[in-house]
C-alpha cells in the first residue's frame, strides 16, 4: 500500500525553486568534495546563488561548475570565500 503525505500545495515558482534547489544540492554532493556539500544554497528565478567556504580555489570554481550544468540554472552568483 502506497501512503501520501498530504502537504500544501506551493505556488509553482515556489515549487520549481524547491526542485532546483534539490538538484543543485545533489549535484554538489556527487561532486565527493565534502566542503561543497557544506555550501549554502540560494535559488531565485533559476538564479543560484552559493555562499560558504572552502579550502581553494579548485574547490571554488568545482562549486560553479557543478552548479552550471543543472538543467534550469540560468546564472550562478559565486559568494564561495576561499580559506586556509
């Protein structure tokens, strides 16, 4: 027997901000880089914008790659600091 959570109904730019938010966050975590799984994740009108840090630069510009090839992400804002 199949269960169905009953949850409310978001608005559809709410509800495909939701869902790419998602698909961002797991193609971070398939990335194996534990620092971009840490990242903070902000989706506005397939605007993803990244805050948090790590530990160089080739982590920085993997954060903005991997982000780029998520289908519906038109444009990244890099707010990714490097530190150490």
């Amino acid at each position: 027997m199949i269960r169905r959570l009953e949850t409310e109904r978001l608005p559809d730019a709410e509800a495909s901000a939701c869902d790419l938010k998602r698909r961002v966050e797991t193609a971070l975590r398939q990335c194996a880089t534990p620092a971009l799984r840490r990242l903070r994740i902000l989706v506005d009108d397939g605007i993803v914008t990244l805050e948090g840090r790590v530990g160089s630069f080739y982590h920085k510009a993997l954060s903005v790659q991997c982000c780029q090839r998520v289908a519906g992400v038109g444009r990244v804002v890099d707010h990714v600091s490097v530190v150490g």
